[in-house]
C-alpha cells in the first residue's frame, strides 16, 4: 500500500517535461506490433498500462527492444503475423488496453484469453463486445459483462456500421482495428467528438481511412508499413501542474512538448472559461499531433456551468478540474459526465468523498457534481485505486490549509511513474509511505 502525506504548500515553479501520452504510446505498440517493417517510438510512456501492451504483443511473438528512456524498437510482425500466446494475457488497470485489444484481437485465428486487477474487473465491455458480436466475432465476458474475456477467434469478421451509443474513443478504436481484419468496410460514427489518435497514427502508418464529419470508415484487408513516432507529453498529467500553477500564488510553470490534439484540450478550454492564464507558446506539429509548450500563471478562477461538449474533450482531467472548482469563486457545475462513473473508479462520487473530507461542498449527481468552491482544510482522502485521484488531491495542498493524506496511490505508477519527484521539484510538500496492505 502506497499512501500520499501532502503539506500545505505555497508555490508551484518551474520548467517541466511530463512524461509521453499514454493513449498514443498504446496506440504505438499496437499498431507498430502490426505493421510491417521496424517503428521506432521516442517519448515512449513507461507506465505500468502502457507496459502492460508491450508485454502481451511480446507475448504474442512481436520482437520489442526497450523501453530505454523512452526509446521502444517493434520490430512488426505484420496483419497477420501475430502467435498465440502460451498464457491468458493480463492488462492490469488498463481500461484502453482491453478494450482496443478485444478488438483487435477479434480478427485473429486464435483464440485468447484477457483479465486484470480488481478495478479492470468491474469495468464495462459491452460496448465493445456487443458491435463486435454484430461483426462477428464471438467473446464470452462474465455475467455483468466485465472481464475476464475470452475470444474465441475463428471466424471471419463482417465490416460494420455503428452508430457508438457513447462518445468513447476506446469503442472507436476497438471497432477500427478490427475493421482492419474485416471483409470490407467498417464505419463508426460518434455522437461527439472524441480523441482521435488512432486515425491520425493510422494515416501515418500509410492505412487510408476515410472521414466525414463525425463518421470514420476503414477498409479490411490493406497494409500498415513502419513509421518513426515522437510521443508528446501527455496534456492528461500536464494537467495536474496546469491546475496547480493556476490556484497556487504567485506561481508559474512551463510544461515542455505537451500534445494539444484538440479533441484533448477541453480542460485548456475550461479553465479558461473559468478565468485561468494559459497560453501556448512555440506550436508545431510533431507526426501528425500538435505540440506546444503550455506556460501557466496563477488565476482567481471563478465557478461555470461546463459545457457539455467540452465533456468528452476532457474527460480524464475531471478529477483535476474538480480541485480547480473547489478553489473557484462561487458554484461549478458539471453535467452530461455519466461516463465518470466507469473509469478507474467511480469518479463521481470518490471524488466528491474526498472533496466532502476536506472542507469542500460538492453534490454528486447521476452525471456529474455540482461544488461550490471554499477554503481546503486537512483530512483523509482515499483514492480507490485510481491514479487520477490521487494526484488530483495531491495539488490540492496548494491552497489547503493543513495535511492532506491520500490512501492507496500506487496505481499513480500507471500513467505518472516520476509524478512524485516532479511535483516535489515543482514545490509541493509530498512524502510517499509505503505499508503492507
Ligand atoms: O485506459 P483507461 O484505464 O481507460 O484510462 C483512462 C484514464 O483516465 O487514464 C480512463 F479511465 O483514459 C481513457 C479515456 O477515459 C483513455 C482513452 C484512450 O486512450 O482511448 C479514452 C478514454 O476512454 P473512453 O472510454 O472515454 O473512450
């Protein structure tokens, strides 16, 4: 058991590289894993879920090199050129790894068994076993639907269209890449925009898809050859010093080569319209992402009602956005967030625990808080687990006013490994406890 002890701390400062995107150093290893030729991946994240996909294409017989600082070799194996593994593959946390895996993994002519933690195990797969049913593919889940899940992959699979019934970029992107093993076309069609790295690292990797306005279409059957990718910093974990920065006085950072795609930015957008200074600074494109370095000062924010197609734009960064609400003048409130509620944790409600355990007002609703912002005192916080929790309460210390303890932080190893030796170096009082659990 990691545990996180947080004294109130005055400043935040400095100049910061974040580590690599986790969705795109997943998407890396996949599609990498399956193209032909040698990718080679810098600024590779060296996570624990992102580690997790790399070690189960090793496991299907894909020669990788690394992860040395960030430096990953996959040497491809092709469409179809993928073993069956000797083992059930296990993705730990990793929500996007299971699901983008049963996609792909739908199309093979082996069969393959997939599991995780605890958290993994109570997350929902229907969304991504019930439109690979209409495709084909035939995948036994538990009786609520959770992991584990077996794939039984012996039969052709039929291109598709769907309509998602939730604005999910791990749906999308599990149908896209069985659409690969598909005969003919498989079309996917959001009812909001979602991250769309997989389409913009497909089209790198030389695989013609086809969009128009909130539909992508693939054809099955073509070829992925080879591509050098510069992972940006992930804007996800920018987005813990972006939040502190803003609510901490008289600070300032700057958080170097972070990805700005912009179906990520909605948290940029949201602390704006809560009256936060950011601005992007030297914009260039890297591989087909955008790429800036964010320079952030301190704010007085105030409370909005968030737009709800900011939603899917930031729906990683709420449990950050909800510190920020907690720090603003006057009332935030978030609707049209019920995906919250399946992520890690039950982000609605831990968080609105936690917010309750130090000082704070935050109602939870079915689909989102509503807080209205006041002085942070000390308290208690568990996190269940779920590194975005945790570093969440871990930047509240910049405006509470006595210790902070947050249970249960190991998982911050899963997106963040250096999270605490950055945010020290940036000026939080933060001391890591280890226990037997
Ligand atoms: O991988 P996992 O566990 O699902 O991770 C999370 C996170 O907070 O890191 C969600 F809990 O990010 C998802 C994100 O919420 C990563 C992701 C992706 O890379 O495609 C997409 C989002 O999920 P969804 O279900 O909205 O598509």
């Amino acid at each position: 058991m990691i545990s996180f002890t947080v004294h109130p701390s005055p400043q935040l400062h400095g100049t910061l590289r974040v580590p690599g995107d986790k969705s795109i150093s997943h998407r890396a290893i996949m599609l990498g894993a399956i193209a032909e030729g040698t990718t080679q991946v810098h600024g590779f994240l060296e996570g624990e879920d992102t580690l997790a996909t790399l070690a189960v294409f090793q496991a299907m017989g894909v020669a990788i090199e690394g992860p040395r600082q960030g430096q990953v070799t996959i040497h491809g194996v092709g469409l179809q050129g993928l073993k069956p593994p000797a083992a059930p593959l296990y993705l730990g946390n990793s929500g996007t790894s299971i699901r983008l895996l049963t996609g792909l993994l739908a199309g093979q002519s082996f069969a393959v068994e997939m599991h995780g933690d605890a958290s993994l195990s109570r997350r929902p797969m229907r969304r991504v076993t019930a439109p690979l049913a209409q495709m084909g593919a035939c995948i036994q889940t538990t009786e609520a639907g959770t992991p584990p899940l077996k794939i039984i992959g012996t039969q052709p699979l039929m291109g598709i269209h769907y309509p998602l019934p939730v604005a999910s970029a791990q749906v999308k992107s599990c149908l896209l890449l069985a659409g690969l093993y598909a005969k003919g076309t498989t079309c996917v069609v959001e009812p909001a925009p979602t991250r769309d790295h997989t389409e913009r690292m497909l089209t790198g990797f030389g695989y013609s898809i086809q969009q128009e306005g909130q539909q992508v279409c693939l054809q099955g059957g073509g070829k992925l050859r080879a591509m050098t990718i510069d992972v940006p910093a992930d804007l996800s974990s920018a987005a813990f010093f972006i939040v502190g920065a803003t609510i901490a006085n008289n600070s300032q950072v700057l958080l170097q080569h972070v990805g700005i795609n912009p179906t990520r930015t909605g948290v940029i957008d949201i602390l704006r319209l809560m009256g936060a200074k950011i601005t992007f600074q030297n914009q260039r494109d890297i591989g087909g992402e955008p790429v800036a370095d964010i320079l952030v000062q301190s704010s007085s924010l105030h409370g909005i009602e968030i737009p709800r197609e900011l939603v899917p734009l930031a729906i990683d960064e709420f449990p950050i956005l909800f510190i920020a609400a907690a720090c603003a003048k006057g009332k935030t409130v978030l609707t049209g967030a019920e995906e919250l509620r399946v992520k890690e944790s039950d982000r609605i409600q831990v968080m609105a625990d936690g917010l309750q355990a130090v000082g704070i007002d935050a109602q939870p609703t079915p689909d989102g808080m509503i807080i209205h912002g006041g002085q942070l005192a000390g308290g208690t916080v568990k996190s269940h687990g779920d590194h975005r929790i945790a570093m969440a309460f871990t930047m509240a210390a910049l405006r509470a006013t006595d210790t902070i303890m947050i249970e249960d932080c190991a998982n911050v190893a899963t997106s963040f490994p250096n999270f605490v030796q950055l945010a020290q170096q940036a000026g939080i009082n933060l001391y890591q406890q280890e226990s037997k659990a």
